[in-house]
C-alpha cells in the first residue's frame, strides 16, 4: 500500500517499505571516549571511530542498494541553519552554550566567538564532537574538553520518533544525552521541510521518552515500551497529544513493559517485528510482562492493564497468530546472552520480510533465514560496542502504509 504524504514524515508502519531514513555518520566526536569518562558516556567500550565510520558507510550503502534514501541530520542541519536569519543563528549557539553548562561568563563569551568564527559545517562539526581549551587556544599544554562529546548521536532513533505523519521529540533521561534532542528541536522548529510537522511531544516533556521504545505497528496501532527510559507518564501524555490532534489516526497504543537489565534499554532491544505476522525476539525476557492499552476512540484515556501473553498481545493487534523467532534461534543459552548482548533484536526492516543488521549474530541471523526473513549484513564490530544495532542508527522518515490484517486472517 503506497504511503499518502501530507508532510515530511510518514511512518504508520514498522515494515512497510522504507523510503527516506534519517542516519548520523559516527564522527571525532568517538575519538573522546576514554576509560576515564566511557561510562559517563554510555559506551562498554572504547571505539576505534575512524574504523566505526566505515562500518556505517557499509550500513548505508546496503540501503541505499535497496532503494532507500539515506538523509544525514548534517546536511539536515546545515540546510536549516541556511534558512534562517542571523538572529536565530546566534540564539542556537547561545542555546548550546547555555545548555552544555558552560557558565563562566568569559568562557562563555570566548566560545560563541569561536563557534561564529566557524563554517556551518564546522559549527555543527564542534558542537557535536566536543570543544576543547586546544581548540579555544587557552592552553597549548594540556587539551581540556570545555563542551562535552555526543558520542551517542549516531543512534539516531533515540532523539525522536516518527509517529504517523507527526512526530515525538524525546526528553532523555541521562543529561549526557540531553543536548542531543537541541538538534531534533532545532531541525522541527526551523526546517523549511519540517517545521509543520506536528510535534506531539518536545524535548521539555516532564518525564523520560526514547525513540528506541516507539513503535507504529500499523495504522491503528501505536506499541510503546515502558522501560528504564520511557515512563508511563509520558504515554499517558502522548495519549492526550494523539486524542486532541487532528492528524492523528492511531486507535490505540498498547504499551509492553521492558524488564530493567542494563543491556535492555528499550523495546527494541528485546522484541521487534520484521514481517507481517514475524518477529524477533529475546529469550531472556519471557516472564513478569505487563501489557497496558488506551482506547484513543475514547474520551477517558483510561490506561487499561491488559492479561495477555506476548503471542496472544500481538495476534489481538496484527490480526493472526505471530510467528515468533528467538534470538540465537535459542541455540544455548550463552549465546542467547551473547547474541542479546549485540542487539540481536535489533534489525531494521526495509521491507516486510527484509532486514538488515549486524554479521555477527551468527545464529539470529540463521533463525531468521530459516524462518523466511531475508537478511542484509554488514559488519558491525565496532559499532555494536555503543550498544546498538541498525534500528537504533535509524529514524525512518517516509514508509509504506501496510494494510491490516482482521482475525479472521484475511486482508
């Protein structure tokens, strides 16, 4: 079913064939992962980021070969910041500064010279990749950062999420990520492209939200996880957002709760769906779910507990028994551990029944194939060690509507 675009975002579908996906290529900004700040910085090990870079380039290739347009938030970015006056300029480099907690009154001064004296590309280049005292020239003898690194940027799917024809800009819970979500504000408030979209949530929302656990199953459907990073809260908001919008035509969201281990970010890092009636998921997590709907036809907005299991939950919404693929093909329970590790779950779907992910997990990667999936590889050696896989590098901006199956199993 072929997408009806009223604006620059439309994603009603987690399958439907992708058209235009939003990717950050991993840049300097990796070079500031050190053993003194890797945990600060969310990362389980230090990358080699020139060697990440090419990894990523490999990624977007695949997609490209596949008939998707890849769109870099850089060139997003610079296309913004060449639209709009001076005046709005300086005040997003104030912003930054102000929100990178710089507060020494000369310092401050010293960086917005620095940052004006700067290309665009250059600009966003620094902000990006983190300011040093080399960089400002104030010591030639030790390189401080002044302004942090965002090494994470590259997982794009976190900062927001593509909902329907609108969006859900994130409120992250950890303050080294925060900055992140300036750039997402920055590109829907200012984008000649994006600016109409609506934004069914912003970046000041009171409580957590994370791309990684938003989900447009179909057209009447909107699955969110409530995990570690997205609360219940914010569902719950987003819930009033959807009824009161007149863009929206989502009938319900179903929330799945993620369990609190620490390589289970999001949803995604657990279960996701690549097929019409297929998805992947961990094995790890089978026990102590929760399910939750709203009724988004129903003025109430009541949040529902829902006495389900996970089969049962997703046949209610995609209309017939899933099929269900393990990760590792549950060869043993090590490399289920190791696998999940990896981000197993974590392929992006480019169109139903074709995903693309890392080489490495070896086994998902043969479950999958036996199952039916097609699966598209790419070596990942490097970029896996930030905890996320080819879902996690993307934002699809423009997907295929699919149609809806009913329980009786007919279209």
């Amino acid at each position: 079913m072929k997408t009806k675009l009223e604006n620059g975002i439309h994603v009603f579908s987690e399958i439907g064939q992708l058209k235009k996906v939003l990717v950050k290529r991993p840049g300097r900004e990796l070079s500031f992962i050190s053993p003194s700040n890797c945990n600060e910085l969310l990362f389980s090990a230090i990358l080699d980021w020139k060697q990440a870079a090419k990894e990523h380039d490999e990624f977007c290739k695949i997609l490209t070969q596949n008939g998707v347009e890849v769109v870099y938030i850089e060139d997003l970015l610079l296309e913004t910041w060449n639209s709009i006056s001076e005046k709005e300029q300086d005040l997003f480099i104030r912003k930054f500064i102000s929100e990178s907690n710089v507060k020494d009154k000369k310092l401050h001064i010293k960086l917005f010279q620095y940052l004006k004296s700067r290309s665009a590309y250059g600009l966003f280049d620094a902000m990006i990749s983190g300011i040093t005292t080399f960089d400002l020239q104030l010591s030639l003898e030790k390189d401080v950062l002044v302004t942090q690194p965002m090494p994470n940027f590259y997982f794009t799917r976190d900062t927001f999420s593509s909902v329907g024809n609108g969006v859900v800009i994130s409120s992250m819970k950890y303050p080294i990520r925060k900055r992140e979500t300036l750039f997402t504000w920055f590109i829907f408030t200012y984008h000649p492209l994006y600016k109409h979209t609506t934004q069914y949530l912003d970046r000041n929302n009171e409580s957590y939200i994370e791309g990684g656990d938003i989900f447009p199953y179909n057209t009447d459907t909107l699955v969110v996880g409530v995990s570690d990073r997205t609360k219940i809260e914010s569902i719950k908001n987003l819930a009033k957002q959807l009824y009161r919008s007149k863009e929206n035509k989502f009938k319900r969201i179903v929330a799945i709760y993620v369990p609190h281990k620490w390589n289970l970010m999001h949803l995604d890092t657990w279960l996701t769906m690549v097929d019409y009636d297929k998805f992947l998921y961990s094995p790890n997590v089978t026990t102590n779910l929760k399910f939750w709907k709203i009724d988004l036809t129903s003025p109430k907005l009541s949040i529902d507990s829902y006495d389900s299991n996970l089969e049962s939950l997703l046949e209610s919404i995609i209309g017939k028994l899933p099929i269900m693929i393990p990760v590792a093909g549950a060869y043993s329970q090590l490399a289920i551990d190791v696998e999940t590790q990896f981000d197993a779950t974590n392929f992006l779907v480019i169109k139903p029944g074709l995903v693309v992910g890392y080489s490495r997990n070896y086994y998902t990667i043969e479950a999958l194939r036996k199952a039916g999936v097609e699966v598209l590889t790419f070596n990942g050696n490097q970029l896996s060690l930030g905890m996320g896989s080819s879902r996690c590098m993307s934002m699809p901006l423009i997907r295929d509507d699919v149609e809806i199956i009913n329980r009786k199993g007919e279209k």
